[in-house]
C-alpha cells in the first residue's frame, strides 16, 4: 500500500501554522486548536484596525487590580486588633488613644475654675489679695444670712462675705458691730468688693486677688453652730453692767468687742479683779435689762407678728428675741433638707429677726462695740 499524501496546502498561507504532527488520540482536538491559530492573526490585526474610544474627562476613574487589592487590605483587620465586643485587650495590641482623656494640667484646672461662678460652691479660696485674711478658705453658711443670702465666712469666724445688690463684698467683724449695721440697713466698711466683671477692688479702686471654687466637702462642721457671732452686743450689755456668767460666777462688763464681752471677775485668792473673755451668748444680764427698748413694753402689731414667729410674745426684749433666733436656727441647720429648702425656711427666720432688730435699733448704729 501506498502511503497517505499530504493535504494541499491552504489558499491563505501562514507563518504561525504548525507543522503537521502525526494523528493520535485525541486529533481531532489538535486539529481544532490549529483552526484557532490560523484565525489568531486576523483578529488580532481587526483589534488593531480599531479606533480607540476616547477617555472621558470627567467621572469616576476605573479601579485598578492595585486599587481593589488595597480595598481588600483596608477592610480586613489586623490579625492583633480587639473585637469592639471583647472586655479584655490583647497585651500585643497597642492602646486605643483617641478614646483616652489627656491629663489636666494645673494650668487648665485653674482656667477652667475661673470660668465657674465660686459661690456656686460650698467652699471657695482667696487669692492674691493684700489682705491676708482674705487669702483664706471660706465656707459658705445658712446660719448668718443677709439679703436672703447666704454668707460665706473663714476658719477663725473674723471675716465674712456677703451679697448686696448681686455683689459679693468682705467685711472684717473687727471694724465693730457690723453684721448689727448691715441687718439694720446700714453700710458698712467693706475691705474688697466685687465689680460688674467680677472682679475685686478696695475702697481705692485697685484692682485686688479674687475668689476661686474648690472641690469637695468640708472636713469640719459649720463653726457658726458651735459659736455665735456678736449681733447687736453693746444692745445687751453696757460698760459697767452686771452680768452673770453659765457656771454662776458674778462680774461687771468692761469692754465689749467682736470676740465677746470682757468681765471682770472676782477670783478668791486672786490679787484685784481678774479679766476673762466671755461670749455674749453666754451671759446672763443682771439687775437691769439693757435690751429692753425704753417707752414701748408692747411692740407694734408687724412686729409682734415676727416675735411670734420665733415663739414669743410682743413683750419680748432684745436680748431674748436674739436667743430665739439663734435657737431657731440651730434647729434648722440639724434637720435634713435640701439646700433650697433650707434657703427658704432659714431665710424666713433671718427676715423676721431683722425687723425685730430694725425695732430696737431704728437708728441702724450703736455705739459701744
């Protein structure tokens, strides 16, 4: 038998056809793929025949492999990273510090307690004043109030601030009886007062320290429920008066100050009188009752209305009027109520001692203190 003759070669010949293999399994394949060469160069020559489209000048710009593998990157997470859900941190995982408070430091302390309102709070701290005594801390306390206020006063009960027409003044007790001058409607000598900015000033105009809150409770009890201050003192007792001390000990008044009243006592063994500083809270007067306001045993009807109101009658002298309103409110001050309900009830008792005192004293000053 004669061997099989070639095909005849294509009308189109080709540079990329190749050469012819021997039929096996499988040649019909072959013989397709071959038939997909032959077409290659045509198509390839069309693509190249064609115009390119022109790229649009504006919209979004078709993503790349590069930019969908950094999608990919960015959403998944670091193999380190804490779940929102978990309660415990990995040790490896660095701290989250956006979600950290940065520290304060003393200088944004003390800016953000200037912006505050000091007599906002219980307890507030003198700076930079002259006076040292006003660079103290002051507590505020309801067992003193003036203009339906509260006043705010030192450790040692000496110096005090009070509110008077929405300004905050300093006033020192060892100017006289001034608390007596000031429920009675008298000015008294101020050492600082606060201005429309809220800043402080002596009586020459300079510019002084001022007031800053501080944070907290107090440590010790209000010292004004432990010791009355002198209220309209020399009302009570005069130069020469004989009083009559809690433990029954006798003596005569010598002088009276902001502290109390000086009593000259007899001691036995003890060469001539001897001096001893007593409060006026705890003196008894004698004989006479300097308090007692001459020419009106019975007070007026408005009057007579706040004395009852502090449990006494219109016949009522001074110097028991002044011991019912300190007991009135010590007993305030020890019930438990709210600030605002102790501003109110304490005010109303305040309100009616100050009539009463305005009675005794019409004039607003008594000399003697």
């Amino acid at each position: 038998r004669h061997p099989a003759e070639p095909p005849a070669p294509s009308a189109e010949p080709s540079a990329e056809l190749a050469p012819e293999e021997p039929r096996e399994k499988g040649s019909e394949q072959a013989e397709g793929c071959q038939l997909f060469q032959l077409m290659m160069p045509k198509a390839k020559i069309k693509a190249k025949a064609m115009p390119r489209r022109p790229t649009p000048t504006s919209g979004p710009k078709p993503k790349t492999k590069e930019d969908h593998e950094a999608e990919l990157a960015a959403d998944t997470p670091p193999a380190e990273s804490q779940s929102p859900t978990s309660p415990v941190s990995s040790p490896s995982s660095p701290p989250r510090k956006a979600l950290l408070r940065p520290p304060e430091s003393p200088e944004m302390a003390d800016d953000r307690n200037s912006k505050r309102d000091p007599f906002s709070c219980e307890l507030i701290r003198g700076k930079g004043f002259v006076n040292d005594c006003l660079n103290a801390t002051f507590r505020r306390s309801y067992a003193v109030m003036l203009s339906d206020q509260p006043t705010y006063w030192d450790e040692a009960l000496e110096t005090f601030l009070y509110q008077d027409q929405g300004r905050w003044a300093a006033v020192s007790l060892r100017e006289g009886d001034v608390l007596m001058q000031l429920m009675s409607g008298t000015s008294a000598t101020a050492m600082a007062t606060q201005t429309v900015d809220g800043s402080w000033q002596d009586s020459s105009g300079q510019i002084l320290g001022g007031f800053e809150p501080m944070e907290g409770q107090p440590d010790l009890p209000d010292g004004l429920l432990q010791r009355m201050p002198e209220v309209g003192t020399s009302m009570i007792f005069k130069k020469g008066s004989r009083v009559r001390m809690e433990d029954g000990t006798k003596g005569k008044v010598k002088s009276i100050n902001h502290s109390g009243v000086t009593v000259e006592i007899q001691i036995e063994g003890a060469d001539g009188l001897v001096d001893r500083l007593v409060p006026s809270a705890a003196l008894k007067p004698g004989m006479a009752l300097p308090g007692q306001k001459q020419g009106a045993s019975v007070a007026p009807q408005e009057v007579a209305s706040d004395m009852n109101k502090l449990g006494l009658d219109a016949t009522a002298n001074f110097a028991s009027c002044r011991s019912a309103w300190r007991k009135s409110v010590l007993q305030l001050m020890a019930q438990e109520m709210c600030e605002e309900e102790l501003k109110k009830v304490a005010g109303q008792v305040h309100k009616a001692f100050t009539n009463i005192l305005k009675y005794f004293a019409p004039n607003g000053l008594v000399s003697g203190c």
